[in-house]
C-alpha cells in the first residue's frame, strides 16, 4: 500500500513546515453555549425525573455546531415533553458510547519495529523507524451496531455536516484504503490513542497536497469519563470564556511541535490523500473525546477509564480544580 509522504516546502531547513499563530479557541462560540446550556439546565431542572450532565455530553455541546444546538433548544422550550428526555439520553448514553467506541477503537494497522523502516515515513517527523500506519476511522470492537450508535449522533447534533462523513465511513470498502491511513511515529501513535493531538485539515491549492494543522488538546476538567452530575456542567468544570480560549502545550516543548504547525502530505494520485471527511470527523470528535477526558491508558494526568483508583488525583495546572466528590459514574444500565 502506497501512503503519502509527507513534505517540506522549499527554503525550509528544519523539521517543521511552519506555525499559523490563528488556531481559534479550545472551545469555538463559548459565549452562545453557554447560553445554550444554561437553558437545556433550567429545563432539567424543571424536570422530573430530573436529568442529568454528563462529561461527553457536555464535550458534545462544546464542539458540534451551535446553530443545530440552538434549534434543539428551542424544540425543547417549546415542546419539552416531546423533545427534551430523548435529547438528553442521545447526549448521556448514546453520546458515551459513540465517543468511547470511536475514541479506543482499533486504529493500529502495521506494528512499529525498531530494526526495519516503515516504508511511508511519520507524516510529523519524517522519520521512517518505529513508525507505524494508522487508520483515521477506527475498527469499532462492535461493529455496524457502534457504526449504528455513531451516525445517530452524527445526525442528531451535527446534522447535514455529517452526511458525507457518515457517506464515508458507512462504506465498507473504506476502512481498509489509503485514504484511511497515515504514519506516525510510535510516541505520536501513543499520543493520538490518549486524546492528546487533534488535526484540523486545511485546503491546498494543489490537488496532490493536503495540509495538516497539529493542535495539542488539554486534558479535561472532568474527573471520570463515564460519570453524572446534577449541576451546570460549565459551572461545575471551571468553564469560563478565558480558559476555553487557550490550546494544551502540555507535550509542546517535548515534541518539539506547538499547537499551530502545519504540515504538508503529498501524494502522485491525489485520491489517495488521506480522507478530507474522515480528517474533519477526527478534528470534532477527538476535541469531543479530550474535552470529556476519554483517553485508553493513563499519563502524568490522571487515570485512565478502566483503572478507577485515587492514587492519583489527577491536577493539573492548566484545569481548574473542581469538587470530586459531587461526580457519580455512570452504571452499564443507565438509561439517562
């Protein structure tokens, strides 16, 4: 299988392309989602039963486009009985299944090795030893039911954005193509597996080109992936129009590449680019995943969400702390 390569434009020495310093905020629009769910909380509230936040549905509601946000508030001010429980329990129990299944599903195509080069080198470092080829859209561990459960979100909270993504990775010959596949070193591999990059793609003016832009995410305000709380999540998780602002350099001086570095993949057929669609699905859901702290092993950090223990408390000095014990998880059987 033939990958692209990835390049350096002329007249540059290093092992970067270069920085464009406008990322945009961590969180795009917090001012309108902030109001957005201040009011989907005074409905809760009004509610019985009364409905629960989760981490993945506050993550949701931090990333996917504000104006379908904003119509299904107005859907459910205006018509709660009809539309309110069922958008909290798409955000609740669908919403962390989805994340979670896409978040740790099986990325890993060919095995780094130590003594043989990879034959398509990091798209990042350029660096052909111990560098493995990854899928952008995962192997789910379940199949076309977490397929089922992802588009549903999909539809739900991305609306028409998502039909080609949807279009995309529906079609089964997809998963296994080059478009599915990029290389990365193996600590890149390690890094994007715990949530800790995302790339935001960017059009070139050349077909046989595509330009990546790396952005380091933070790790997340909530404590556990998979628990509930029944209070204003922005409120609850230190949220605040500065610190939502701000990407997470945590890995920035120990890779040698900040948030903002754009690198340039090449290919002789361009339709063997790496897959636009699948590229803007992983910018969403990976901000998704790290907003709500879904990461598979556990890093300097915190834990990871199959090792429950308080060894280690998790701070960080870029999360402003929170009160823990307020933060429930959520049982295999819950339904909200």
């Amino acid at each position: 299988m033939v990958l692209s390569l990835r390049t350096t434009p002329d007249g540059v020495e290093d092992s970067t392309d270069r920085i464009e310093p406008e990322t945009g905020d961590y969180i795009p629009d917090f001012a309108a989602r902030e109001v957005l769910i201040t009011g989907l909380d005074q409905i809760r509230r009004s509610r019985i039963p009364v409905r629960y936040f989760t981490p993945i549905a506050t993550a949701i509601l931090m990333i996917a486009p504000v104006e379908i946000l904003q119509d299904l508030l107005q859907s459910c001010k205006e018509a709660p009985d009809v539309f309110f429980d069922g958008v909290m329990v798409r955000l609740n129990r669908d919403g962390l299944a989805a994340i979670q299944s896409y978040a740790l599903g099986n990325r890993m195509v060919t095995f780094p090795s130590i003594f043989e080069d990879n034959p398509t080198p990091c798209i990042l470092t350029g660096r052909s030893r111990y560098v493995s080829t990854m899928r952008l859209f995962p192997r789910m561990e379940n199949g076309q039911h977490e397929i089922h459960r992802l588009q549903s979100i999909l539809e739900a909270f991305w609306g028409e954005k998502a039909a080609s993504w949807i279009a995309t990775f529906t079609n089964p010959d997809f998963v296994e193509s080059p478009q599915n596949h990029i290389s990365l070193s193996c600590t890149f591999h390690d890094l994007g597996r715990d949530t800790r990059f995302a790339f935001k793609p960017l059009r070139s003016a050349d077909p046989n080109e595509m330009r990546l832009q790396l952005h380091w995410l933070k790790p997340s305000p909530f404590r556990f992936f998979n628990s509930y709380f029944y209070e204003n999540p922005i409120q609850y998780a230190g949220m605040n129009a500065e610190n939502t602002k701000t990407w997470g350099d945590r890995f920035a001086d120990e890779e040698e590449f900040k948030t903002g570095h754009v690198f340039t993949i090449r290919a002789e057929n361009p339709a063997d680019l790496p897959d636009w669609d699948m590229l803007e699905l992983q910018w969403d859901l990976l901000r998704v995943a790290a907003i709500a702290g879904a990461r598979s092993s556990a890093l300097d950090d915190g834990t990871d969400w199959h090792d429950w223990s308080n060894e280690d408390d998790g701070d960080d000095e870029d999360v402003e702390p929170f009160q823990l014990d307020q933060e429930q998880r959520i049982s295999d059987d819950d339904d909200s």
